[in-house]
C-alpha cells in the first residue's frame, strides 16, 4: 500500500477517534482502513492502536507515530503547493459545515458558480444545527455566525449578519411594547444553547450611544429556526439574523421592535484548524465566499 496514503488514514483515524467516520469521510470500506493501518504496523514492526469493539486509542508507539504524520504530511503538502503554485489547480473533496438556514439561504446559491470555476473540487457538505468538531470529524472550513467558542481555530471574517429584536403581536398584546432596550429586563427572551451564545445583548443608537443589556429567559435553543419559530408561537422576545425572518415580518407574525437602536451585526466567519499548511481548496472556497457574500437585509 502507498505509505502516505496509509498514513493520512492514520491520522485520521487518530484524530476521528473512530474506522467507520473515516470509512464514510474518504468513501473507503472499514475493512480497506483497517488494512491502511495493519500495513502501517506490520511495516514498523509496533503496535498504533488499542482496539475494542466498544473502544479505541492510540498506543504510546501510536502517539509518537501520529505527531510524526502530521508534521510529515504537512510538509508534504506544502512542498507540494510551493513548487507548483500557480500550476496546480486545487483538486479533492472539500468538507464544508454551516447551520441548516444559513447554508440554505447563502452558501447553496454561491456553489454552483464556484464548482463551475473548480471542475476538479467535490464538495461533501454537512447542514447540522450542532457544534461540530472540525479536527475530529475531518471538516475542511466551516461557517460560523456570531460569537467564537473555538481560539483553536483560524477565522477569516468573510461578511456581516444584521440583527434584528423580534416577538409576535399576541405576546406584545399580553406583555407589552419595550421602548428601551432597559425595559427588556422584564420581558421573556428567548436564549441560544450554542458554545460562546451570550444572556447580555448590545445595542447602539445615534442619540444614547452604546449600552447592553442582561437578558433572562425560560427557553433556550441551539437552532436559529427554533428560536424563531419560538417567537412566532409567542414565547419571548427573540434576537436573530434580518434575513432570517423577513418572511414573517412581511406576513405580520412577527413585529420588529426598538428600530431607533441597532444590535451589534453579528461577524460571519469562515474557520479552519490552524496549521502552517492550508490546502489551496479551502483558500480558493474562503476567497470565493468572502467575494460573493452579500449581508440580505
């Protein structure tokens, strides 16, 4: 078997903790993994691996060996892309992560073009409302709204999301109108469950200036759709993206408050794994977003 190629699949299994994730990740069979691995062992006459049928880690010998492999393969790679810049056209499977609505509304339209351009790139894109773990389940770039939770990774901001405070007429009828952003401290807000999601808003406007304020709330959800559908359904007061609910706003379910004050945009980022080698795919991706994105307002 190709040494190199044996020992991406090592590093990947190392870092997926797991045969079958990078069994679907590279389209391989589990047993093909299994024997990338066999033929690294056989070949260095050691064991990589402790496994089990419920659990799997690295030996100490497979420890060093992996730290090896990195910085081998990385070297690699950039040898690869120094000697050829400018004549190697980026090739491979790209994996990408966004949110389900933020993919759907922005990053799905912009694809087409970009593998237009790129004929010899595949894109694998995974649409989950989670905090994924771009190491561990071997995702490329992802696209993050808001507020980082991960300083281990390399963002480049690629655009702005306005942000808008929203509630549903039935529950401004019960609870009344705010008219400082103060006043919220009385009303039910609606909480994000994400990694980094913040219970202080912050809000600006040309005759107060800067303030923020500390939210509460009884609901909480990490899904931009949950929160919003939430507000709809009349349970607090909600804080999200403005293209996010130009619908409702349009079909009078929802109602935008405080219009004299602006909440802080949120930053849209694209983030990688930090590495001193990154893959010309993903500079040619990030550079094509960062062009192309346009804030919908």
């Amino acid at each position: 078997m190709d040494v190199m190629q044996s020992m991406e699949v090592f590093r990947r299994v190392a870092e997926a903790n797991s045969f079958s994730a990078v069994a679907r990740e590279t389209s391989m069979s589990q047993s093909t993994v299994s024997k990338h691995i066999a033929s690294l062992e056989e070949r260095l006459g050691t064991k990589l691996l402790n496994r089990s049928t419920r659990s799997l880690s690295l030996t100490e010998a497979g420890t060093e060996y992996y730290h090896y492999c990195v910085r081998i393969l990385n070297d690699f790679q950039e040898a690869e892309a120094s000697i050829g810049k400018g004549r190697i056209k980026p090739t491979g499977t790209l994996r990408l992560s966004s949110t389900l609505p933020f993919g759907r509304r922005f990053i799905i339209p912009m694809l087409g073009d970009f593998m237009k351009e790129y004929p010899e790139i595949a894109i694998d894109y995974l649409m989950e409302d989670r905090y994924v773990d771009l190491v561990k389940e071997g995702v490329d770039v992802a696209i993050r709204v808001g507020p980082l939770a991960d300083s281990s990774l390399v963002a480049r901001k690629i655009g702005i999301c306005t942000r808008v405070l929203v509630a549903s007429p039935e529950y401004l009828m019960k609870h009344g109108f705010p008219k400082v952003p103060d006043d919220l401290k009385s009303h039910e807000c609606l909480l994000y469950s994400l990694p980094k999601s913040q219970n202080e808003w912050f809000f600006s406007s040309a005759q107060f200036g800067d303030e923020s304020v500390l939210i509460r709330g009884r609901f909480k959800a990490s899904s931009n759709d949950a929160i919003t559908e939430a507000a709809v359904a009349g349970l607090g007061i909600a804080t999200t993206c403005k293209w996010h609910v130009q619908e409702h706003v349009k079909k009078g379910h929802l109602t935008i408050l405080l219009k004299n004050y602006e909440l802080t945009p949120y930053d849209v980022n694209a983030v990688y794994p930090e590495r001193r080698y990154v893959p010309e795919k993903v500079k040619r991706l990030i550079d094509y977003l960062k062009d192309n994105y346009r804030d919908s307002e």
